[in-house]
C-alpha cells in the first residue's frame, strides 16, 4: 500500500487549515473545528496513513489505550510502544515503521476521565513506499 497522494488544491487547503488548526484549543473551539472537518470533507481531503509507530504514539495515552494487531503472523496486544521493550516483542519494533495503519475499529467503555479506556482494533497493510 502507497501513501494517499493529494492534488495541488488538497494540499493547499490541509496548509491553511494546519496554521489555524495549531492555535485551536479544542474546548475552546470544538465549532471552529468541526468547520475545518466540513472542509476537508467538502474537498475530500482524508488523512495521510500514519506507520503503526506513529500511530501508537498519537493515539496511545498510557493505560487508557489498548492495541490490538496483527505483525508476521504474531497477535500483539499492548499499551505503548515501550511495550515492545520486552523479550517477547522487541524483534518486532522495527517492523512498526513497516505498516501503515487503515482502519481501527475503536470500543471505548464510555467512561469518564477516571475511568476511560479504550481498545483498537487495527487492520495494517504494509508500505510500498
């Protein structure tokens, strides 16, 4: 699987909404954010694919965040990419920038802030590029 690639215009417009986006708090501007999502929908602007490694750093909050994979044929459940410190994972971290990650069926417990967590299920397909 190759990167999405994006038109001239694409990238323009992920540009412009980027510099706004990065002095946007989010409780502060949850209806400013929402426009700039409207945006990208109305020019078809998806996210690039992020590596796995990457994707685990965004998304991975300490114990609130569980993973769930698939990497050589090997399942993998984990919290952090400091989990791959051990002796069972760590032959596999250098495959973390092999994958691009496409989709994350994510179930959350509907908790609050105390008890919060959340599962993803990740469906990864390896770069071309």
């Amino acid at each position: 699987m190759k990167q999405r690639q994006y038109t001239e215009l694409q990238l323009t417009i992920m540009n412009i909404l980027g510099r706004i986006e990065r002095h946007l708090r989010k409780t502060e501007n949850e209806y400013v954010l929402k426009e700039i999502e409207e945006i990208k929908k109305d020019y078809d602007i998806e996210p690039p694919y992020l590596t796995l490694r990457e994707y685990i750093q965004t998304k991975s909050y300490g114990a609130y965040h569980t993973f769930h994979f698939s990497i050589n044929g090997e399942e993998i459940v984990l919290n952090t990419l400091g989990d791959f410190l051990t002796d069972e994972l760590c032959h596999l971290y250098a495959e973390t920038n092999k994958y691009y990650v496409v989709k994350d069926d994510m179930k959350d417990n509907g908790g609050d802030m105390t008890n919060y967590h959340c599962d993803h299920y990740l469906t990864l397909e390896l770069k071309e590029d």
